[in-house]
C-alpha cells in the first residue's frame, strides 16, 4: 500500500509526460504496421523515452521474480542495510565528481537504458536507494542531471506497480482488520512521496546529491555500530 501511494505520486508529479508517452506509445505500434518504426522512434522523443522505459523495466522484473525468496531473505538481518546505505551514499558522492557528460534522451541509447534498469533491479536490496542508485549511474553514463532524474522515476511506474500488484495478494483478510492502518499509510506514502519529488528534483537543479550521500553514510555507520555494540553485549551476557 505504501508503495502504491508513492505510484500514484509519481504519477500525478508526472501526469503530462506519462500521458504523451502513451500517446506515442500507441503511435509507435501503429508505426511498425506501417514501417515507419525506426523514423518515428527517432524524431518523436516520447516515442523513444516509452520504449527505452519498457527496456529499462525489464531486468528489475526479470530479477524481482527469479530471485524473490533471495532478495526477502536479505531483509531478516540489519546488517545488509546498514552496509548497502554506505554503497549509496558512495555512488551519490563520487557519481557528480565523474559525470562527464550532459546527454539528454536525443542521445539516449538503448544501451543506457538497460544499465540502469539493471541498476534499479539490483536496488531491489535493502539500502540501496533506487532512485538514489539510478540518477547516479545515470550521472555515470553521462546523462544530464534533470533528465536522468526524470528517467528516474518514470521509470519506477512500472516496477512498483508490478510489485504492488503481486503484494496486493498477501493483503487477505488483514484489509478488513487494519483498514484505517492501510488507508493512513496510503495517504502517508502519497503526500510525502509527492513532497519527496518536488524537493529532490529542485535540489537536482539547484544544488547537488551531497546531503543525501551524508545522510546514507551516517545512518549506515550508526546501524553497524549499533549492531556491533548489541552483538558485543550479547557475548557478553552469554559469557
């Protein structure tokens, strides 16, 4: 449910562009009957963004639905978080420092496209930020920072409502009991995902990803050392 509320975030942030990317879409099959694919995928810029979001969705789904057990085993310890916000933190930092380029999506490739699909699958891990991880391997890749950064979320559209769709089954009976809980969260994960995206795509334009690479490295070392302490405690009581 909350990740259903940060869907439809996205989805209203971005509604115009979402919309021209169906269109075009839509266009885009009509112009394989055509044989006018490769023309129009060219010249039309939501033809192309549509496609190369297909293309960036498919390893996250492909990944997400062989290795679910895996991923959710990850999530039984805290030291897989703590460990993967300082990867974060790291890709966010250096990613800005190296950035060699300011391609948008006229110099998209098919290539791109998949890298950081298969960057928002591995965030699949507990600590890996998704849209912290692809907007830097973006920035790595060359990609303008505004753009990446909308390349970003749209393509979160897909994959989170996949996902929400398949944990909409574990739900059961618990929706009657916990109804108020989950309508809350609903409306919780909204307001702030919205809130969420306008501030980071305002600090994207006007400022940089350092505060949140400190913010990753902090709270990564502060759940490492609180794991080192409490195992340290525990052998201690135990002896």
């Amino acid at each position: 449910m909350l990740h259903l509320g940060t869907l439809i975030a996205v989805v209203i942030y971005y509604i115009k562009d979402i919309v021209k990317m169906i269109e075009a879409f839509v266009l885009s099959i009509l112009d394989i009957f055509k044989g006018e694919f490769i023309e129009g995928f060219r010249e039309d810029p939501y033809k192309k963004l549509a496609w190369f979001v297909i293309v960036g969705t498919v390893p996250a789904g492909f990944i997400g639905v062989l290795f679910n057990s895996q991923f959710k085993s990850v999530f039984n310890t805290l030291i897989f978080p703590g460990f993967f916000l300082l990867i974060t933190g790291t890709l966010l930092y250096f990613s800005q420092r190296i950035n060699i380029g300011n391609r948008k999506i006229d110099k998209l490739r098919f290539k791109d496209a998949l890298i950081i699909g298969l960057s928002q699958a591995i965030a699949i891990l507990p600590g890996i930020s998704r849209s912290g991880t692809t907007i830097s391997i973006g920035l790595l890749l060359g990609l303008n920072k505004e753009f990446i950064a909308k390349f970003s979320f749209l393509l979160s559209v897909p994959v989170i409502l996949g996902a929400g769709i398949t944990e909409l089954n574990d739900l059961g009976s618990n929706l009657d009991a916990n109804l108020y809980v989950y309508v809350f969260g609903f409306l919780t994960a909204l307001i702030s995902g919205y809130l969420g995206i306008s501030v980071l795509i305002k600090i994207i334009k006007e400022k940089s990803l350092d505060f949140f690479a400190y913010y990753c490295w902090i709270v990564g070392i502060l759940v490492l050392i609180y794991l080192f302490i409490h195992s340290l405690s525990l052998e201690l009581y135990l002896f």
